[in-house]
C-alpha cells in the first residue's frame, strides 16, 4: 500500500477554509416559505380511505398472508401411531 503524501500544512488549510465557512451568515428561508408548505399539504388529495384502503400497509398484507397461511389446513387429520411397533415378519405378511 503506498504511503499518503504529506503536505505541509494542510491541517492549517482545513482549519481555515472551516474558518471561513463559519464566517457566513445564516440563511434564512424566503418570507412566507412554511406558510406556502402548509398550503401545498393541506391541498395536497388525500388517498382514498375505501374498504381496500389498508391493503397499502405492508403489515397488513403480511398478517393477512400469515393468517392464510395458518388457516389453510385441509381438515383432514393423520391417523394415531401404532401403539405397538409390528415385528418385522408381520410387516412382510401385510405386503
């Protein structure tokens, strides 16, 4: 990796030029600036509010989605276990 150059007093070059930045004056915004933003949101049409309205929240939709997914369950129940184990003999007999 090749070493940086070291020039001489560029700490001092920094330190002015943030000198000079802190040397200008504030700016201020232009007469009447916020009023004119509040106007324009105010104005601004608002999304309707319909009954698919809140599907325009992602975390809706995901609850939605995971409720789904845990509600579709096609009712059918798997039969208990066997309580006992089936030798192997009965096992070939069954086939």
């Amino acid at each position: 990796m090749a070493k940086p150059v070291f020039r001489p007093g560029s700490d001092e070059e920094w330190e002015a030029l943030l000198h000079q930045l802190r040397q200008q004056p504030l700016v201020q915004p232009r007469p009447f600036f916020y009023a004119r933003v509040q106007g324009r949101l105010t104005a601004a049409p608002r999304p309707a509010a319909g009954l698919l309205g809140w599907v325009r929240r992602p975390a809706y939709v995901a609850l939605l989605g995971l409720l789904g997914l845990a509600m579709s369950g096609d009712g059918v129940v798997l039969p208990p276990a066997a309580t006992q184990p089936a030798s192997p003999q009965a096992r070939l007999r069954a086939h």
